[in-house]
C-alpha cells in the first residue's frame, strides 16, 4: 500500500524536490552556565533538556570544563581539535568506522546482478544509506595515526583496506572488491562549531563500479549535525541530500532527509526518487535512515503506480542487547581481534592500545597510551623531517586529480594493487598458523619501522 503522503496527486513529489526547509523554532535556556546554547529534546519526551544532562556517559562537569576549551573555536572546524577527554571517545577509529559501510554490500551485489537501471540504483543507494546508522554512535572515534591501516577479508567475499594517508588534513583512503564490484574512497571531514551543535561535512570522492558492464555509480553522501554537545543527550541528525548518480547512463537517485523538528517530529525520515537521464522519477523510496527503506515504481508525477506496492529493500542489522553501544552484529565483528585475519597487519586499528583499553573500560590506560602514541608520531614525523623524507602511503598513491565536492575541493588517491599481493602472499603461507595475533605490536611507523608485514 502506497503511503498517505503517495495518495494526493503530486503533493510526495513536489515535497522531495523542493528545498530543505530549516529546523523549527530553537528553544534557548541558560543551564549550568551555558548561555544561549540550542537545546534540543529528540525523544519529544516531557523531561526538560537540563535533566537529561546530567545523565549518559559523560558527567556535566566534563562537559561544562570541554565547553570553556570549545567556545573560543565558535565557528571554526575543530576536525584537529587536540584537547578531547577520553570519555568521550568510542573504542573504535575512524578507519575502522569507514569499514562499516561494508555491512550491506549484499545490496552492491544484488545491483550488478541486477538488469533493471532504476532498480540497481536502488539497491546501491540502499547500500550507502545503511552506513548512516552506525554515525549516530555519538562517541568521537580515535583519529588515525598516520600510516594506520584497517584490513577486513572475512565478509561477502570481499577484501577491503583503508589507510591514513594523511594528517593535515586528516585524510583516509579505502579500497573492496569482490566479484561483483569494486570500492574505492578517499574522504576527509570538515566541521563548524555552533555552540552546542557541531556541523559535519564530508568532503568525499566515493566510486563503485559494477563489474558486470562496468557501470560507475558517484556517491554524494549528506552533511550532519551533532546536537547537544555540552547541554542535553548527544544525537545525530543528517540534513540534505544523499546523490547517487550512474555515470555511465545520467541516472540519478536523491534520497533527502527531513530535518527533525522539536519533539523529535520527522526524525529520522527519508523520502527520494530514483530519476532517469531525462530527470523523471522512476522509482519512489521512502523509509528511516535508522530503521529500513522501502520502494515503489511511480508515474512521471511521483504518484505510486497502480496494482503496484511498497517494498522493503534494506532493514538494519540486528543489534546485541547487551551490547553498551548501538552497534550491529557486523560493527562487533569488524572490531574484534577474534576475527581479525590471519598475520594481521602490525599497522592496523585493532591493535591500538589505547583503543583496546577504552573498549576494556580502562580510560586511565587508554588516555596515557593515546598521549603516547601521539607522541610517538610527533618524533616519527620529525625524525622524517631531520632527513629530509617524505610520508608516503604504503596502499595508496595520491593522483594529479582534485574532486570537487559541496563542501570543497579534494585530493584523491589511488588504489595500487600492493595490498592483494600481500594478502595472497599471506594466504599462500604457513608461517602465520597459530600465531596470537594479539600479541602483534602496533607499528604504522614509517621512519625506523619494526615491523615488515
């Protein structure tokens, strides 16, 4: 059954294609000392915003010391910012919270395989829009040592990598393939400090190519916001648009998030079509970020085709209940040591040990082994400097191409290969049979490297 919205005569359609409208009236208050900061209820339940504050994991005086660091940044990007209290951290790092978006590359595979050009958009859009859930984790993850690296070879047939390639900016690079498709990314994060809000812009060059007739599909995912940083329970909203473009044929999918309005109204809805070259809506797609995305076809108004119903395409992974944060079963497994492959590389995330001790409950260990490893890599870079070297990226080349995204320009780099010659290498070896992989030390450095994977 098409839903309500479907039912008056363009009305769905005209919605989606207009722009997105502001969020509703902000409500102000003074509490514990923080004027004139936004506060908003996203559950719309009747407990006021200066209660919930004091609960969650992050005790107010935390926050309330954090906020006289922050608001001499109002208006900057703080992607850098050095000062971040361990207790606000997630036991993960970024690198390791890109690899998430692999957690439905079942829907890349269904979109090679499949001959329809609409529906194949919306598989692979479905795809991407499933990655978003694992971004309302409102813990920071660790910012990537440079040279650090992500490796996952145990789901979908697939053999992904990412690396820091980077750290001024900090810049992340990330390939998969497996018969069906190819991945390749480069991205960084640019954000604005508004107080109690944090604006998060991804400034990203994202490719999949379908390996069936090697059609590429251009991924522009959307911009979100960070409420309640200092004042009232922490949650994420996206705003905007997520575009999927077919490069090979101009078709389009535009997936646009409804901003939330007080009391949590729109939370969390989506709503989209998917457009042939000639812009006309082919396929409706509606749904939550957080919960499941359904679709349609529709007539060139929008209007859901008669003798025709709503689909579901995509649901997110099942959640542990005991688990502390809200990830699937794929984002425990991804994160474990347990699953890690064989012979590990010494460069990757899980082996951090302040991430190990977070994930412990040790924040006393985890904030000294962050403190050491990032002075670690200061002598690193310095060491690199005294001889007059330069980083280079051990997975990834950077290329003379720059992508031009909403939010600014990018550098991109380039897969080299070198990383599926290893693993084949490793594969092919016994020498990795019942080793610990725990008992691997964590070593991205470059200059005076220990480890030779």
């Amino acid at each position: 059954m098409a839903t309500k919205g479907h039912k008056k005569g363009g009305k769905f359609f005209a919605s989606i294609t207009s722009s997105v409208s502001n969020f509703g009236s902000a409500k102000h208050k003074s509490v514990n000392g923080n004027e004139g900061l936004e506060v908003v209820n996203p559950d719309g339940g009747k407990e006021d915003a200066a209660a919930e504050s004091i609960g969650g994991k992050w005790k107010q005086e935390e926050r309330d010391s954090y906020w006289k660091i922050l608001r001499k940044s109002i208006g900057s990007d703080i992607t850098s910012l050095g000062f971040v209290p361990i207790s606000f951290f997630e036991p993960v790092t970024q690198l390791q919270k890109m690899a998430e978006i692999m957690g439905y590359c079942h829907l890349l595979d269904l979109a090679d395989e499949c001959e329809d050009p609409y529906m194949r958009l919306v598989y692979a859009s479905s795809w991407a829009l499933g990655f978003l859930y694992s971004l309302q984790r409102t813990g920071k993850p660790f910012d990537p040592v440079l040279g650090e690296t992500y490796e996952l070879i145990n789901h979908g047939g697939i053999k992904y990598i990412s690396e820091q390639v980077n750290n001024h900016p900090p810049m992340g690079a990330a390939h998969a393939e497996n018969e069906h498709f190819t991945y390749d990314s480069t991205t960084r994060l640019k954000t604005k400090l508004l107080g109690n809000s944090l604006d998060v812009y991804p400034l990203e060059r994202t490719r999949v190519t379908l390996k069936r007739d090697g059609a590429v599909l251009d991924l522009v995912p959307p911009p979100s916001k960070a409420n309640n940083l200092i004042v009232g329970r922490t949650w994420i909203d996206f705003l905007g648009n997520l575009i999927m473009t077919n490069m090979s044929t101009g078709d389009k999918v535009v997936l646009n998030f409804k901003p939330s309005r007080w009391f949590g109204g729109g939370r969390s809805e989506v709503d989209g079509y998917v457009y042939n070259a000639a812009k006309e809506p082919k396929i409706l797609m509606t749904g939550k970020w957080n919960k499941s995305m359904s679709y349609q076809p529709c007539d060139t108004k929008g209007e859901p085709l008669s003798g025709t119903e709503l689909k579901e395409v995509w649901r997110v992974g099942d959640v542990p209940k005991i688990d502390k944060l809200p990830y699937t079963y794929f984002g425990n497994k991804i994160n474990s040591l347990d699953t890690a492959p064989r012979k590990l590389l010494a460069s990757d995330s899980r082996l951090r040990p302040d991430r190990y001790a977070l994930e412990k409950d040790d924040l006393s260990k985890a904030g000294t082994e962050k403190s050491s490893l990032e002075e670690r890599q200061k002598t690193e870079r310095r060491k690199r400097e005294a001889k007059g070297d330069k980083f280079t990226p051990r997975w990834f080349d950077l290329t003379n191409e720059v992508a031009a995204t909403p939010w600014g320009e990018l550098e991109v780099y380039k897969f080299n290969g070198k990383y599926n010659e290893h693993r084949a290498a490793v594969d092919s070896s016994n020498s990795a049979d019942g080793v610990d992989v725990r008992s691997t030390e964590f070593n991205p450095w470059q200059c005076g490297r220990l480890a030779t994977e």
